[in-house]
C-alpha cells in the first residue's frame, strides 16, 4: 500500500528520530520532509495511508483520492482533518494522545519560573556587569513570587491539563478545575467566569473549538488579577494576542507564556511579537518538542497504523 507522511520535518528535526516501526508497518511508506499546502491533493495521489502532522487534509483532497483509506496524525487536535468527509468517505482517522505530556509540563513549569523568579532579569544584570559592580552579595532590583499558596488554575483538565496541575501542587499551589468551555458543570469544577478572578496562574490546554475560539479577550483579561500570569500551551486562536498585549503594556496582568499563535509560522506578524512587551515569552510551538515526545509520537503512529491494519480502532476519532 503506498503511503505518505506530508510533513515528515515537523517532527523528526534532522533526520534525529528512528522511523524503522513506521517501516515495518509501511513498507512503501515516502517521508516528505514538507510538502506545500496546494500540493497536497497531488501528493497523495494513490495512497492508501497519509501521515500528516499540521497540514489541512480537506474534503477537496479526500474526495480526490479514492484510494485513502486512513489518516494517521502526529498529533492529539484534529481540527486540520475534515471528518465529516472522511466519515463520508469511510476513511479513518487516528489522532494521538498522551506523548508528549512530560515535555509540556516542563514546559509549563520552565516558563513559569521564568517568570516568576525573574530569571532573564537577573542573568541580563549579571551579563552587564552589575553584580560585579554591586554594593552586597546578592542583587534585589526584581520581586520575586513564590509560588507556594499561590492559585494555579487550569482549563481543559484532560490528560496534559491533570499532569500540569499535579506539577503545580507539587509546588504547593492550590489547583483550580475550569468547567470544560460550552459543557456541563462538573462536580469539584469552577465556572470559567468564576474562575478568572481567583487565580494567580492560569494554564491553557482546552481544544480550539467554537466554543473556546477567542477564550481569552480583552473582558476575561481585565477580570483577572494584575500580577497574574497566563500561560498558553493549547491553541493560539484561544487567546486574542492584541488584547494581551495591550494588558501587558498597561500592567494589567503580570506575565504570559505564549507557546501557539493562530497562524504558524507567523508570516504574516502577530501583535504578541512586537519588541516592546513587558513580561512576555513567545516559543515557536515547542511545548511537545522533547526529543523523547517526538520519537514517542512516530512510535504511536506506527501503533495505530499497525492497529488499523489488523482491523483495530485504536486511536481512531473517525
């Protein structure tokens, strides 16, 4: 069965992953390390199986390829898929879960710490010489917060959102539950408009859908405390990056941690990357990035891919 993963460099950075499961299950299986969005549909010309990790596999190039027989993501969302096509069309679809959470608790954690102990403050003051020129031992010219006793405050509590929370009590932070955007109430959980005002660090890691599209705007940041600080590791379009901006210029909240924006990579600027903005940090999507996740996730591919082989739906959301 021919085969194709679309994006094959989205994942292994230099040929630094070991794809031999992927190969024994696809033999004939054709790494692109990337291939343009308007060639897709030519790209998958003939394959029964496509691999892909972000690019859009819509109904035009579904409806093309009457040969497809299953889309295996290298990823947990699965919002660049039209399922209804593939539903349609009998083709499956297999998303990915639970591969990456160590690496995006650290991540979470990492930039936390960051920004709450001042840490690229205080290596800039060493780096230009003021401790050397200093009149004590040690250098106070930025607060530092502890984060004992301090709120922590997640929305989406699915795999990645518990494990961040276990992280954060373990720093002594008390962990508060979002009910899930646009869902029921669920017992021991805030209402998300509750929440805002009570926490002292508010983590993403809710799907993007219409419900959660624009999560954080302008209103939902000005009810949050000052020096609170949020953190974005889900979905960039959750988050209106202007209006964060605009909070953090004016001190109206304390710090974010952007790891997504809406549109990847930026071409087209994004208000979070204008120079001036106080107390922000912007990755290139990296949360997942380990180099431990990545392999984990071409090996749980090739475990859906095998799966569905033998007529399985492990993985499957269509």
């Amino acid at each position: 069965m021919r085969a194709v993963f679309l994006d094959y460099a989205t994942v292994s950075y230099r040929d630094d992953l070991d794809p031999s499961r992927l190969l024994r299950a696809l033999p004939e299986l054709e790494f692109r390390p990337q291939t343009a969005q308007p060639g897709v549909t030519p790209a998958i010309e003939g394959a029964g199986a496509v691999l892909v990790n972000k690019l859009r596999i819509g109904r035009e190039a579904i409806a093309s390829t009457p040969t497809l027989k299953l889309v295996a993501l290298a990823a947990t969302g699965t919002n660049n898929v039209d399922l209804d096509a593939a539903r349609e069309r009998g083709v499956a679809v297999c998303n990915l879960r639970d591969y990456c959470t160590a690496s995006v608790v650290q991540h979470v954690m990492g930039t936390l710490l960051l920004l709450t102990h001042r840490l690229r403050e205080y290596d800039a003051l060493v780096r230009s010489g003021a401790w050397q020129k200093g009149e004590q031992f040690c250098l106070l010219e930025y607060p530092i917060r502890e984060l004992c006793g301090r709120r922590f405050g997640v929305v989406g509590y699915g795999t990645l959102g518990r494990a961040v929370g276990r992280a954060a009590q373990a720093f002594g932070m008390e962990l508060a539950i979002a009910n899930r955007p646009g869902g029921a109430p669920e017992p021991g959980r805030v209402n998300f408009a509750e929440l805002l005002p009570t926490v002292d660090v508010l983590s993403l890691h809710c799907p993007l859908t219409p419900a959660t599209a624009g999560l954080i705007g302008a209103s939902q940041l000005a009810s949050m405390k000052p020096d609170a600080v949020l953190i974005n590791t889900a979905r960039g379009a959750l988050v209106d990056g202007a209006a964060l901006a605009a909070a953090l210029r004016a001190g109206r909240l304390g710090g974010a941690a952007i790891d997504v924006l809406p549109q990847e990579p930026p071409v087209d600027g994004d208000p979070l990357l204008a120079p001036d903005i106080p107390n922000l940090i912007v990755t290139p999507h990296v949360a997942w990035g380990a180099r431990e996740a990545r392999q984990r996730c071409v090996d749980e591919m090739a475990a859906n891919v095998e799966d569905f082989l033998r007529g399985g739906r492990r993985g499957r959301v269509v």
